[in-house]
C-alpha cells in the first residue's frame, strides 16, 4: 500500500470501493400531465400546470420532483414559477429545524 504524504491510506477506504447509498424514488407523472409535452398544451393546459406548479412548490416540492410528477423539464417548472409570479427559495436542502 502506498502512502501519501506520510500518511497510510486505510485498507477498508480502498480507491473505487463502492459506498452503499439509499436510492431515492423516481417520481411517476401524474395522469392528469401525460401526453401534454406530445401532443401541445393549450392555455387551458397551461393555466392547470401553472396552478399545480405553484400549489406544489409552495407546498414544499423541489423542482425535481415537480419535473418528473409533471413529465417537464426544470426549466419549465421554474419558467412556470416565473408566469406565477411565485417566489423561488434558495439552493439547496432547508435546515433542519426549518423543514415543516
């Protein structure tokens, strides 16, 4: 085993050893979002994402998870959140003792 910098690397934290992380859970979209992207949403389907985007995020969603339950992109989200006029939090996970 070589060393670095004096120092001995651990044999147990050997260089490409995998480290078992918890998968998270891909989100499904929801059925009333499948097929909008396809087919083109009209301002009726536009309006219904818009209310739904805002609700959620207010709610606590990430844009992530909004994405994958809306089949879109961030960017739409986010470009959704801007027609609403809802305000973004920062980046990042919330503080502990913040999280509802």
């Amino acid at each position: 085993m070589r060393s670095f910098n004096g120092c001995t690397p651990c044999p147990a934290l050997e260089y490409g050893r995998l480290v078992p992380y918890p998968s998270r859970p891909v989100l499904e979209v929801l059925p009333q979002f499948r097929g909008d992207v396809k087919t083109g949403y009209n301002l009726f389907q536009r309006d219904r994402f818009d209310q739904f985007v805002a609700e959620q995020y207010a709610a606590g969603r990430s844009l992530r998870e909004l994405g994958e339950l809306t089949g879109r992109k961030q960017t739409a989200v986010r470009r959704s959140l801007a027609r609403t006029g809802t305000p973004r939090r920062g980046r990042g996970a919330q503080p502990v003792g913040e999280r509802p």
